[in-house]
C-alpha cells in the first residue's frame, strides 16, 4: 500500500484511480499524517457469466405462482 500527500494525489488521481480498479488501495496522507484511502467499491468478477449454467439445477415448482395460505398471510399482521 502506496502513501501519497495530497497534492500527489490531487495531481495524479487519474493514474491512481487506474491502480485502485486493478485491486491496489491507496492511502492519501495530509502533512505525513494518513487521512483517506481509496479501495475499489466493487470487486470485479473475472470469471465470465455463460448464460444458461443454472439449467438442471434449479426446480420451481408447479404452485411457486399459488396465492399463499390464509394462516400465513395473516401472520404479518
């Protein structure tokens, strides 16, 4: 984990948040003293998705679209 004060980081902040997204955290400092970090929000999944993989694995049965009991329905009240 990298520190930069932040004048660095003001003028470098393209390249850093090029860094975070590659999985890096930054932390920015004020007078040597660490204030901040920048993290990636998301992780990003690098396994692409191949659509149709659940078929065979999940079963929706035949009432999955039934009204709901009248004891169940009452019991959120």
């Amino acid at each position: 984990m990298e520190i930069f004060n932040i004048h660095e980081a003001k003028t470098n902040l393209s390249k850093l948040i090029t860094r975070v997204i590659n999985g890096e955290e930054i932390i920015i400092a004020k007078s040597g003293d660490p204030v901040a970090k920048l993290v990636p929000i998301l992780k990003r999944n690098k396994k692409d998705r191949t659509p149709g993989s659940a078929i065979g694995k999940i079963k929706i049965y035949d009432d999955f679209y039934s009204p709901l009991p009248d004891e169940i329905i009452n019991s959120f009240n």
